[in-house]
C-alpha cells in the first residue's frame, strides 16, 4: 500500500518550496542530529539555515523550538564552516542506514 503524500508549499524569501510530509520529517529530523550540518540539508533540500529555523519554528511546539535552537546554537558540528577538518561526514559511522534519503550514503 503507497501513502500519498501531502506536498506541503512553503514560502522562503519570495520563492516558494514545495515539500511532502516526508520531506518535512526528515529535515525536522536532520535539523535535530549534531553532526548534521546546515549545509547537508542544503544540499538535499535546497533550504537555507534561515529557512531550516523558520520551518522548525512553524512544525514544532514552542517549547521544543526553544530547546532545538539553544541546543543548536553556537554548535560548531552543525556549520561545516567551523567545524573541526578532521570531521569530513555528516553522518556517523556507527549510524544505520536512513531511508528516503535523496543523497546517497557513503
């Protein structure tokens, strides 16, 4: 049995970014992992940090908002600019491979 998936239009800056249920969850889900850079879901789904943060603000609790962008902030495992050389993956070697993933695993 397929879900259908509900495509969810958000509107970024003046440009409008169509995105499923799925699409959502996973970026919610990216957003939360430490060593997941902004950068990474750039990539995958073509949304900047601002973007990342308005999206994360609008799915979540105000609560859970609160505690994702102090946990977050001043990270230096989610800006790959600042972030140690010698960590070169956004994933974990000991994590397990994740489905719906647009970009391949290494």
């Amino acid at each position: 049995m397929i879900e259908s998936q509900i495509i969810t239009t958000w509107e970024f800056n003046a440009k409008n970014i169509n995105l499923s249920t799925n699409d959502i969850d996973r970026i919610i889900e990216m957003a939360w992992e430490d060593r997941t850079t902004f950068e990474a879901i750039e990539v995958q789904f073509g949304l900047k940090e601002k973007e990342v943060i308005d999206l994360m603000r609008n799915e979540m609790k105000a609560s859970s908002f609160k505690m994702w962008r102090k946990r977050t902030s001043g990270r230096s495992t989610k800006h790959s600019a600042i972030r140690g050389v010698d960590v070169t993956r956004f994933k974990c070697s000991r994590q397990k491979t994740i489905s719906h993933n647009k970009i391949s695993k290494r």
